[in-house]
C-alpha cells in the first residue's frame, strides 16, 4: 500500500468516527473549501451543509460500517467506491437503518494533505423493524 493509500484510508476512517461523535469541527477539517455533497433528490451542497449540522448528542446512537471496496489514486486526485451499512437510533424515535455505496473524491491539496472533495451518497433508507430488515438481518 502507498503512502497516499493509507492516508486515504485513515481519511475515510476518521471521517467516520467524526460522524459517530457528530465532530463538526473534524469533518470541516477533512473537506476542501469547495467540497460538494450530492445526495438523490437534493441540489448539490457545499461546506454549509457539514456547518448547519445540528450537534450529535448522547441521545443519539451511531452505529455502523464504512468499508472500502475500491481505492484508486491518479495524480494529486483520488475516488473510493465505499459500502455504507448503519443504523441511526435517536432517543425518542424508531432506529432508522442505512445501506448502499458512497463515491468519495478525495484531493491533495497545497499542504499535502488529502481533502474530500466531492461526495456522491448514494444510500438508501429504511426502518428497523423488530431488529429485522426485510426478513434478511
């Protein structure tokens, strides 16, 4: 694995701590100032989305998987096709359960560092019932 491989990988790592935890502060960190953010169904959106993110607190768990499947890095860019399984339980509402596939670009910027820089979120939502999904979990 190259040098830019794994600071790629821990990337994607602690960018999914940070969601866990609802660390607002470290997922600005690891995005571009034009990050862009597409989600089916919505106009794409920048930083601001990540800044109007209210606060994850204690009365919401996080629960997940973000594995990546693919890896490829070209010159001073580089994109992970990843497999996203989690499920969301607020305290006083239904566990929400979230699975697909998320396209990241990621950037080395001027610093040397690898930003996110487009993120294509291509999950799915559906409710837990009876800590089953579908007849399948």
């Amino acid at each position: 694995m190259t040098e830019d491989e794994q600071a790629i990988r821990e990337l994607v790592h602690a960018w999914t701590n940070a969601n866990e935890v609802g660390d607002v502060a470290t997922l600005l960190s690891l995005v571009t100032d034009d990050v862009v953010f597409m989600v089916p169904g919505c106009d794409p959106l920048g930083r601001e989305l990540l800044e109007a993110a209210p606060p994850v607190t204690s009365s919401v768990q996080v629960e997940g998987i973000n594995e990546i499947v693919e890896l490829q890095v070209l010159r001073g860019w580089a994109f992970t096709r990843n497999q996203i399984d989690v499920t969301v339980t607020p305290a006083s509402g239904e566990a929400v359960h979230l699975s697909g596939c998320i396209l990241a670009l990621f950037r080395q910027e001027a610093d040397g560092r690898w930003r996110l820089a487009r993120h294509a979120n291509m999950l799915t939502t559906k409710k837990l019932e009876q800590g089953r999904l579908g007849g399948v979990v």
